[in-house]
C-alpha cells in the first residue's frame, strides 16, 4: 500500500467582510470624501451656470437686443419707451408723417435693414403711407457708408466744449440709390408771380416718381466741408382736383398762364453742390452753408428745360455751447441710429435732453435760368406762403401754396428755446420774401412779410413736430401743424421739386 499523501494547507482567501475593523472605516473614509467631491463639483458647476444664465437673462431683459424684447419690456408700462420702439424701432415701425400741405396726416409701416462690416456700413428702408383723402407716398432707399475714414479731430465745433446729448456728427462719404413715389390729391394754384390773388385760387392733383442717386464726401475736414452730387429722373403726371371749394386749374387756367399744364415730360435732372458747417467761439456761433447747380432737362418736347442756382446760408447762435444739430447724411429718412458703423447703435433717446437755446438768420435764394423760349413747368418752381410741398414752412401767414415763381428771395429770423429740460419747445418766426417771374425783376419787387408763434417737439428720432400761429401777412392768419416726413437729424427725402 501506498502510504497516505499530505494534501498542502489552504491559504485562507481575502473576504472584505471579514477585514478588522480599522480597514473597514479607512475605505468607507475614502469612499465618502470622493463623493463629497463629487457633489461639491456638481454644485459648483450648477451654481456657475445658473449665475451665467441668470446675468444673461438679466441683462437680456435690461437692454432687449431684439424689437420683440424692446417692445416687452417697454409696452404697455412705460409709454415713452414704447413709442420709440412703435415708431423708431428696427426692423419694422410706424411711419406716420404728414404728406404735403393740404394732403392731411399720413400713416402707414416702414421697414430698416442693415448690415455692417469693419469698412462699410450697409443700409437699406422702404416705408409706404396713406392719408385720408387718398394720398400717399412710397419709397426705397439703399445707404452705403464708407466707415473706413476716421476722423482726425473734433468736426462739429471745438475741442474741449460741453458735449449735447447727441454725439458730434462725423462727416463721412456717403452714396445713396433711392426710388420714390408720391400722390397727392390736393394741391392749389394761384397763378405765377407777386401779382396774383387769393381770388385765383385753383385745385390740381398730381403724382411724380422719382428714381436717382446721389453721393457725398468731404473735402475739407477743418470747415466740414463737403461736396455732393445727384442724378435723378422725374416723371410727374398733373390732373384735375374737382370737388374742391375752388375751381379745378384746368377751368381757370391755360398752357399760357400754368406752364406745363398740358403737357409734362421726362426730366433728367442733375445737381452739384458745396455745403460747409464750421463752427466758432466754443459752438457758439454756428453755420451751415450750402450752395448748388441743378439743371433740369426735358427729354420728350422741347420748351421746359432749365436750370436753378440755389444758395441757402444759416447762422445759428448757440445759448448753451452745444453742437449744431444737422441731418446726418449716413442715416436714410427711416433710420435714426447714432452711429451707422454699428449694428446695435441706438437712436436718440426721448427722455435725454438738457435746456437748449437758439437765435437763427437764415438768406435764401432760387434763381432760374432758361434756355431761349423755354420756360419754368410750374410743378417745378419754388413756392411761398404757408409751407412748400416739401413741408417747409416760409410766409407761414398766408395760404399753402400761395405765391409761386422761378425765382424768390427769402429772410428768415428764429428763436427757439426749450421749455425747462423738455422736448418741447417755443419758437418765434420771421418772414420777408420776394418773388419774381424774371431774375431782374427781383430786386425791384415789393418785400412780403410774415410772422409766427408756436411749439416744436424734437424729441429723440422721433419726427419733428411743429405747431404755428401765423399773423402779420395782408390775407389773415394761418395755423399750421406738420410733422416731418424724416426721422430726426436724418438726411431728408429727395425734393419734390
């Protein structure tokens, strides 16, 4: 027999139940310090993203980038804030402005777009509106801005003077395609020239399309000089105005007494100008001067050429060493940011806005120089008396319209003060003028005068509003209420005639 084998002794195995006791408490230690930081990292990473979206939610809702935020946040609990936002915001507002004199108040939507790079600023509007009595107005603009030239020093008054709410403009090239169409229902008539009367008065209607270009830039930074030029076609169909209180033109008048009454052609009409707003005695003394060459050329029928030599000179005395406040060129008539070069620029504020005060003295004239035998279409000469079919108020007192004439001579003295810190404004106005059928005869022709009283409101980009009392004419008094067809400090729309 073989004798019995010794099996080797069992190595006992390792049970982690059956550790001594300090083992067990070392690994539960450990176990309980990695989750304890793991929940710590848990919460931190929780805490971090819920500040992050908190300050972007708080931020979001203090300065809306979005009209929709603008218009929660401002509509319906703060009503200025909710007006700048229904009719300055972008990219869709209410256009709402008055159309021409006699047209009414007209209200309709306008569109703004806009995209910006490091050397060009990119613009684009179009806005359409209707009045009451049938007329209306609709146009396109598209604005580029050549962003690349800086400017060097202070171009709008002197270094080192009291800053206004709205920063200094910066000139800068600008080229500009626009088309633009009009209708207006309600236009008078008196005849041509200073010897007309109020009983001659006429009704008309007419449309005009306008399609063109133009362009700015400056030539000369230390008087904010610049040069423009401009290139549009204008085609303008005149009718008869019936129903009205006076007769319609074509019942009054002929060819011979309204030029271009039966016949109105194709205009190509071009322009040049020079334009200075310099500044002295630390903005007290301001200017703003412009001098331009418009030819007007008829294309289809002979007899309606010419051409218009413009030279229009503002001086502004400043009470409050601020800076004179003008169109900006780089902001189309929809479009009121402050700085074209940014995406997100704002417009003015309504509510910002110190004590201003102002003595103006303004010299205008118009004279019109015509081929031999061709004559002015009145559609086209410059009217006084009420305010011009582009809105602009001159001999406030007597009616819209009233003297009309290839060539006028206009004075103008304003004040104008802000009522405390307020937007609102009185102003004072007064008007002489002369009008005549032939520039030699301009010199010798009688003054018209006029005077006014009033409000104004220019507050933010919102339009400009005005309210006058017009007296002091020989044919009564006259009110006037207008708002601009512009935002505030905007480049105006292309003139009507």
């Amino acid at each position: 027999m073989h004798p019995a084998r010794k099996l080797p002794a069992e190595k006992p195995s390792i049970n982690p139940g059956r550790l001594n006791q300090p083992q067990r408490n070392a690994g539960r230690a450990s176990k309980e310090k990695s989750v304890r930081r793991l929940m710590f990292a848990l919460v931190l990473l929780t805490g971090t993203a819920w500040a992050q979206q908190s300050t972007t939610t708080n931020v979001e809702e203090q300065d809306p980038a979005t009209e929709t935020g603008k218009f929660k946040k401002n509509c319906p609990k703060h009503i200025i804030g909710c007006a700048e936002v229904l009719f300055t915001g972008q990219p869709l507002h209410i256009a709402a402005s008055s159309i021409a004199p006699q047209n009414g108040f007209g209200a309709g939507l306008a569109f703004v777009g806009h995209k910006d790079s490091s050397d060009w600023s990119k613009s684009w509007s179009a806005d359409a509106i209707g009045s009451s009595n049938g007329s209306w107005r609709a146009g396109v603009f598209f604005k580029l801005v050549d962003t690349r030239l800086k400017p060097s020093t202070v171009i709008l008054g002197t270094e080192g003077a009291k800053q206004s709410d709205i920063p200094v403009y910066v000139e800068q090239p600008v080229y500009n395609l626009y088309a633009q169409s009009i209708s207006l229902n309600k236009l008078t008539f008196f005849g041509e020239g200073p010897g007309t009367s109020a009983a001659g008065r006429s009704f008309f209607g007419m449309t005009e399309h306008i399609v063109g270009g133009s362009m700015v830039r400056p030539i000369y930074e230390k008087l904010s000089m610049g040069f423009y030029s401009e290139i549009n076609g204008r085609a303008v169909d005149v009718r008869p105005s019936t129903g009205q209180a006076s007769p319609s033109i074509e019942q009054v008048y002929t060819p011979a007494t309204a030029p271009g009454l039966a016949d109105q052609p194709f205009f190509l009409q071009l322009g040049a100008g020079v334009r200075m707003r310099p500044s002295a005695f630390n903005n007290l003394l301001n200017f703003n001067y412009d001098v331009a060459y418009r030819p007007f050329i008829a294309t289809s029928g002979p007899g309606f050429s010419f051409q218009r030599l413009t030279v229009d000179l503002y001086q502004e005395i400043s009470f409050y060493h601020k800076y004179i406040f003008v169109p900006r060129d780089t902001n189309d008539p929809n479009d009121c940011r402050i700085d074209p070069s940014d995406d997100h620029s704002p417009c003015p504020k309504a509510t910002s806005r110190s004590m201003e005060g102002k003595l103006g003295l303004r010299a205008y004239m118009a004279l019109s120089m015509t081929p031999g035998g061709d004559v002015v279409p009145f559609y086209f000469q410059p009217t006084l008396g009420g305010s011009d079919i582009n809105g602009n108020p001159a001999l406030p007192s007597y009616q819209d319209y009233r003297f009309r004439a290839p060539n006028i001579l206009l004075f103008r003295e304003n004040f104008e003060h802000s009522l405390g810190k307020l937007p609102l404004g009185f102003t004072l106005l007064a008007d002489q003028a002369k009008m005549a059928l032939n520039r030699g005869d301009l010199g010798s022709n009688h003054w018209v005068h006029s005077y006014a009283a009033g409000f104004t409101l220019r507050a933010g980009g919102f339009p400009v509003v005005y309210l006058l009392f017009a007296f002091g004419g020989k044919e009564g008094t006259h009110t006037i209420v207008n708002v601009s067809n512009s935002l505030l400090g905007t480049s105006g729309r292309p003139s009507l005639f």
